[in-house]
C-alpha cells in the first residue's frame, strides 16, 4: 500500500570506539544528555525547564570538574556519534556505570553491548551497574 512506507535501514552500527570526554567535547555531551534526560522523563515524570532543557546533575557535575574520578566516553559506532557513558567509584570500592545512553536508531544492534564491554575492560575488579527496571530490555542488557 502506498501508505506504508518502507523502513529506512538503520546505519552502521560497527565498529564501536570509545572517545575519552576532555572539554572539547562539552557541547556533543551536553545535547546527548539532553537525549538521554528526555527518554528519562517519562518514566520520572520530568518535564523540562521553561526553556526547554532538562536538568543532568550528573553532566553537570562532570563538565565541572567536581569529582575528578567521574569519567565519561563518547560512544561511536561507524565513525559516527552513537552515544555515550559515565562513570564513578562504587561504594564498595569498584566502579559503577551511572550514566549509559545509545541513540534510539541504533539499539538492539549491539553497540551498547560492544560498548559497556569495552568500558568494563578498562578496569578490572568490581562493578555496580543500575538500572531503572521500568525499562523492558535493559535488564536483559
């Protein structure tokens, strides 16, 4: 039928690399967390500031410098800007993923799991990674 178009393919997924965040990358990061707080919103039931934006503590406090431990990585799939992630010493004395996002187009095509794998190759011992369970596929993930 004429109305049903067909579904464009999706880009290349592969491969992925990772890109240490240094403040070069401060806008890229700051719109992919504006992505990722969006697809967060729902679920919180976060509306954005009057101008638009949402809050990202997290971001924030990266970009800033605060907690020179916090690491972040873009994510690139095919060359191309794919996502990113963040991470922190855990608790226990390990290292946790606090923030983890992959743009829509190219989940379920194993760059988020290319990537986390990547990332906890960095640094051997513990981790603690969370999740919010509302989620359907992450816990699979």
């Amino acid at each position: 039928m004429p109305w049903e178009a067909a579904i464009p393919p999706r880009p290349p997924s592969h491969p992925v690399a990772l890109i240490p965040v240094d403040r070069s990358h401060r806008a890229v990061l700051g719109n992919l967390g504006q992505l990722y707080r969006h697809d967060l919103s729902e679920a919180y039931g976060h509306l954005p500031n009057d101008d638009g934006t949402f809050n990202d503590r997290p971001l924030d406090q990266f970009l800033a410098g605060v907690d020179p431990q916090r690491r972040a990585w873009l994510i690139t799939a095919a060359g191309r800007t794919a996502g990113f992630a963040m991470t922190t010493p855990a608790e226990d004395g390990g290292t946790s993923i606090t923030s983890f996002f992959i743009v829509r187009t190219l989940r379920r095509t194993g760059v988020g799991r290319a990537a986390a794998v990547r990332i906890i190759s960095l640094f051997p011992g513990r981790w603690s990674i969370g999740f919010q369970r509302y989620n359907p596929g992450v816990e699979a993930f």
